[in-house]
C-alpha cells in the first residue's frame, strides 16, 4: 500500500514550495484573443463590474439567435434566468451556422474506432460540417418518429461512438432532454435515471468494444428495463422504445413493439428537420452526478447560458484556431465530453477528433500513435491518465512525432507538480503551455483555468478565474480567509453556464449548493489562494471521492454495500493512490453468523461492481469487528481515512466511544 499523497494533490506542503513559473511564449501571445495579463485583467473587471454589459455583447456576437433576447440576467437566488425572452437552437449553432461557409465542407468530426483483437486497425470516419449536419437531422426525425418531441427526456446509453454526438444534437435540434449515462454504469443505474428524470425513450447499442472484449450495452438495458424497486413496480416503466445502433453485431435480443434499429429507422426519415425554436432557459440536458448522499443528483443545465459558455471557454482556454485538430479524451458521458468534445468545440467549428478506446489497447502508445496519425494540435485529457503514462515509460511516447501538439490540457482533479512536468516535457517536448482546467459538472464549463496568451503557468495550480467568475477562498463563517491559507472555495456572482437545477428536486438543489455560505455558491472543494492569487484546489471536502478523474459519492457505495445479506455496516472513504488519486476502502462490519473471507471480499466488489458499475468497485474492501463511532453515533470518517491511508491517528478521539476500535481496525488484514 502506498503512503505518498503527492498524486492526490491532497499535499499542501510540497505544493506551497513549488516555485517554478512558466511564462507564455511570444509567438503564443501575439497570436493569441487574449494576448496578456493586462488584456486578461481589463475585460475580466469589466465581466464583474458590469456583466450585462460583457455578456450581452458575447451573447449577441456569438450565438445565433432565433429571436433576440430582452434582459441579460434575472437573478433571484438560487435561481438563474439567463437571456430572458431570447430564442435559438444549439444544434443550429453547432451545426447550420456553417453551412453555406467555407468550413461547411471542414472535417466536424473525426472518428477512430478501437483496434480489432486480432490487430486489425480500428475503423475511421470523417464528417464535414454539411455531413454530420445531414445526420442529424435524420436521427432528429427518427426521434420524432418514435413519438419523442419538445421536453421528453432521452436516456443515451452508448459508447464512444459517432452516433453518441449524433444523437446528443438530434435531441437538441427538436427540444427533447438528453441524459447521457455513462457506458461504465450497471443496468441498475441506467433504471434508477430513467425513473427519476421519467425518460420516454434509450438509445443504446448492442455492445461497445473496450480493451478487445465486448460490453454488452444492450442486454444492461434490457435488464434495466424490468428491475423493480421495493414495491414491486417497475422502474422504468415511461419507456416506450429502445433505438440500437449495431456496433459490435453479436447476437442481442430485439424486443418486439419496444426495440427498433438505428440503421433501419433512418429509412424511413429524409434529412430535412428545422430546428425548434427553444427558449434560452428551456432544459437541454441532465447529467446524473454523486453527491455526498443519497442517490445521484440530475444536474439541469439549459440552452443558452450553457452553450455561451462551453462556446467562449473551448475558444479562449485552448485558444482554438481554425486549421487545429483538437481532442478530448473524455467520454461523453462525463460533462467534459458534453462541454468539450460536442457543444464548446462544434459551435467554434473546430475540428474534433473523437476516440472509442482504451489508451492502452493494444499496446500503451494508442494515443501518440492518433495524434501523429492525425497531427493533433491540442490535447485535452486527465491527471489519472498523465500518471499511467509516465509508469508505462517514456519510450511509448518517444516512438512517435508529436510535433503537431501546441497546447495540452488537464482536468478532472487536481495535476500533482511531478505530472505537470512530465506532462509538460516528454508530451509537450517543453514548447506546448498547459490549461489546467477546474470546473465541475455543475459549472457546465470551465470556471478557473489560464489562458494560454496571457497567464504565466505554475505546475499545480488552475490559476486565474475566467471572465465573469468571482471565486473566493471562505471559512466556515464565509468570510474570505487570508492569502495563502486553506478553506471553502464558493463563487460569489451567478455565471451563465450554471447548474439550472437538479431535476425534480429543488429542495436539495438549495440546500446542497446554496446554504452552506450566504449567497454563494459552494463548490464541495477545498482551495488555497497564493500571493499571485492563483487558486490551489485541493480535493473535495465533502463525502464525495475522485478516483481516477470520476466522481463517486461514498454514500452511494454504502447504500450497495449493505443491500448486500451478509453486511451489516459499511463506511467507504478514499486513500491517496499515486495513480488514481484517490482509491476506494471500504470498511465492513458482518452480520452475525457470516464469516469474513476472501470470496466473501471479491463478491463484495462485484456486488457493487452491479449496483453501481464497474467504475465504482473499490479497491479495498476491509473487515471489522465494528467501526469508530461518537457517543451520538456517528462514523468518524477522519479516523477511517487516516487507518486506510496508513498514517499515524492524529487529532481528536477523545469523543470515540469505544477505544478499542480503533486497534483493532488497525491491526485488521488488508
Ligand atoms: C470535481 C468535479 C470538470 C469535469 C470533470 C469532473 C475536481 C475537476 C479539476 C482541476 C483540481 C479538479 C474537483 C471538482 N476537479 N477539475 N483542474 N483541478 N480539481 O467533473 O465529476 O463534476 O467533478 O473534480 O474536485 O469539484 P465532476
């Protein structure tokens, strides 16, 4: 078991000495919007001090809109109406907005599918503008005819394939509400969303290729579709229909009356479809995230707050320019796929190269291997990702040009200073400025990074707010506390591409995001801001892990965990992994009569490997007699965390109830 917290960036010490300072280069900075600090610090006051004014004018020049808006901002916390009586449609920003132009005939999307088992190169499909325009409005209409319009809400269950992207524009192009589940999430997952969001219709396919072998997709819904809550009634009962697209061809099973073929409803449609006219506030999209209990939370994001902001953060952050091949490689069933691999970059016309596999299969150069194939300029990925390809080896990387690369990005956790470096370096060959994006699902788009013209760098940090964002470090009073010492990070000024709401719970909305400080934001993160005022994000303070770039709520893993007969008791909390950044202990007390084992360890982790999905197995599952409480009967968690980690207890126990825990978990096997 590793001890080190580098990883973690949970290591505030070593991060306060890190001292080294990148500055933007020339050639950067003269070609770039934002072209210096001082042209940063200008246009962000004026974004604070007078933000009609600022979003106004982006609003107009950016988007089109299919009637003009009348008010800029109506703010009654918590909530937000951004773009009051305006009209637009986001796939017609994304898409119509280049037809007729020179880029209609631009590569939109480029995509490569992953390498066959037996070697045989992943397949590839390029669409233009014009192209992946006419595909859209064929699966609009196979949407309209399979009865889905304004409002419902479709459930897309896919890999990373092209039919994803297809299918997110389709939704918006005739109103209906998207909500992407991620492929690594179990039958169980897909039903609860279905059920709380009341979803009429899924998109899936058969099956996704990962690593070679085949996640069966399809059959998760099928059995999704008939799971039953504690009643006895059917989750997803709102479901009519089921559209498949056909990627992996095994064999599945086609419901009569409820399963159709994508490829064989699209001989049905033509490939005229106008755009609706949306409000700006009308729901775009749901996005299930953790929370820090309880079941997760639908994140509301709506139309064009949402797209201004996935829009201006693609163009300024990754300074994007018309001849760059650009890629992200997120899944879409993240927000960063939603925000940075569809909206942000279709609506600038970037070109986006969208990848379906693993980075390691089959050999650990898959992704310098695409960037030289395709001369990738920007690349966007995660910390978790940039520390296995350091342990992989130099020399995977080393094998191919990548000289194409001119900016590099990292988001999802905090980039430990060792990460940033390599990153910086071997990847970027020393030329190439790293955004360190922070933002959440809940921001809809990236809320503090640099900007590659204008901010001198510092590995470690997401440095500078961007325009309109008002961040502040506060204490538990929600004061602002000095430079250089820790506490809450909140936002203090609503910003257009906010969280709308979570769907059906407004209640929880407020008490998660709005109570915590007075009439702020709170973000769940814990921050430092140094004498530069560059922000240090520390991890999150709340109950809620991120292994390996994905958020898990420890809740959540406690709920599967004694759903299942022999548990008695759960508590999960994280421990610092080099790679991972945060790894998934469970402690577990039985009940009576069962016996701890080995099995009974592996059939935990594949129990929550079902309820939850693959993504949230822990990594650690540990027995114990019973687990540290107060005389109130709480769990101490901060106690859990420091046995998990390994480190010495520390701090208070005196409010323990039982000392003898704590010895006794401590001397526990692994
Ligand atoms: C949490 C949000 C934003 C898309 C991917 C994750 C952590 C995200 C950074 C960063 C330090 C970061 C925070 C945040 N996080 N980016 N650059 N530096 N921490 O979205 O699943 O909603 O998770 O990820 O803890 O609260 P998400």
């Amino acid at each position: 078991m590793s001890k080190k917290s580098s990883s973690a960036g949970t290591n505030i010490s070593s991060l306060l000495q890190e001292k080294r300072v990148f500055k933007p280069s020339k050639e950067f900075s003269a070609a770039s919007r934002v072209p210096s600090m001082a042209a940063y610090k200008k246009l962000w006051n004026e974004s604070i001090r007078q933000p009609d004014r600022f979003w106004g004018r982006h609003a107009k020049s950016e988007l089109v809109w299919m009637k003009p808006f009348k008010k800029v901002l109506q703010w009654k916390e918590p909530v937000a109406k951004w773009f009051v009586g305006g009209q637009l449609n986001v796939s017609a920003n994304c898409l119509d907005k280049w037809l007729g132009t020179p880029l209609a005939n631009k590569a939109a999307l480029i995509w490569e599918g992953e390498p066959a088992s037996d070697g045989k190169p992943g397949e590839e499909r390029v669409f233009t503008y014009a192209q992946l325009h006419r595909e859209v409005c064929r699966f609009a209409n196979v949407l309209k005819r399979n009865g889905v319009g304004k409002g419902d809400r479709v459930i897309l269950y896919l890999p990373m394939i092209a039919e994803a992207a297809i299918a997110m524009l389709a939704c918006t192009r005739i109103g209906a509400i998207h909500s992407v589940v991620f492929g690594g999430f179990s039958a169980q997952s897909v039903a609860d969303r279905i059920q709380d969001c009341g979803a009429k219709l899924v998109v899936t396919s058969d099956g996704g290729y990962r690593r070679g072998a085949i996640v069966p997709l399809k059959k998760n819904v099928d059995d999704a579709l008939i799971l039953k809550n504690e009643a006895g009634e059917l989750l997803a009962k709102t479901i009519e229909k089921v559209i498949v697209v056909r990627r992996t061809a095994h064999e599945i099973h086609m419901a009569e009356n409820r399963d159709v073929w994508w490829h064989r409803e699209l001989e049905y449609v033509d490939a005229k479809c106008a755009p609706a006219k949306m409000d700006s506030e009308a729901p775009l999209f749901i996005l299930y995230t953790s929370g820090s209990t309880g079941k997760p939370k639908g994140i509301l994001h709506t139309t064009a707050g949402y797209l201004l902001g996935a829009k201006m953060t693609h163009q300024l952050v990754f300074d994007v320019r018309e001849d760059d091949v650009y890629w992200c490689t997120a899944d879409v069933g993240w927000v960063t796929g939603h925000s940075y691999i569809v909206y942000g970059p279709l609506a600038n016309g970037t070109t986006c190269l969208m990848y379906e596999g693993a980075p390691n299969w089959p050999e650990p150069d898959r992704f310098w291997r695409i960037i030289e194939k395709y001369r990738v300029t920007i690349l966007y990925t995660a910390p978790t990702a940039i520390r296995a390809f350091m342990k992989w080896g130099d020399e995977w990387v080393k094998k191919h040009d990548l000289s194409s690369l001119r900016l590099l990005g990292s988001v999802g956790e905090p980039i430990n200073p060792e990460a940033w470096m390599w990153y910086h370096k071997v990847v970027g060959g020393g030329r190439c400025p790293i955004v360190d994006t922070w933002w959440q699902t809940e921001t809809g788009s990236i809320l503090i990074s640099p900007l590659p013209g204008a901010t001198p760098l510092k590995p470690g940090t997401a440095t500078l707010p961007f325009f309109g964002i008002l961040p502040e470090v506060v204490d538990d009073a929600g004061k602002a506390v000095p430079k250089n010492s820790g506490g809450k990070l909140v936002i203090r000024k609503p910003w257009p591409s906010m969280l709308r709401g979570i769907w059906g719970d407004p209640k929880r909305f407020k008490e998660t995001y709005w109570s915590e400080v007075k009439g702020s934001y709170f973000t769940g993160d814990g921050c430092r801001q140094d004498e530069d005022g560059y922000f240090w994000i520390v991890g999150r303070i709340d109950d809620v892990l991120n292994v390996a770039g994905h958020r898990i709520g420890t809740a959540e893993v406690e709920s599967a965990l004694v759903s299942h007969p022999a548990v008695a008791e759960a508590a999960v909390v994280g421990r610092p992994d080099d790679m991972k950044g945060q790894a998934l202990v469970c402690f577990v007390t039985l009940k009576t009569g069962q016996q701890s084992s080995k099995e009974l360890k592996n059939e935990l982790r594949n129990h929550v490997g079902r309820e939850i999905g693959p993504v949230a197995k822990p990594d650690d599952v540990r027995f114990a007699e019973a687990l540290p409480k107060t005389r109130s009967g709480k769990i101490m968690r901060r106690l859990l965390k420091q046995i998990a980690s390994g480190v010495e207890i520390k701090g208070d126990t005196t409010t323990l109830e039982d000392f003898a825990v704590i010895a006794k978990l401590t001397a526990a096997e692994e």
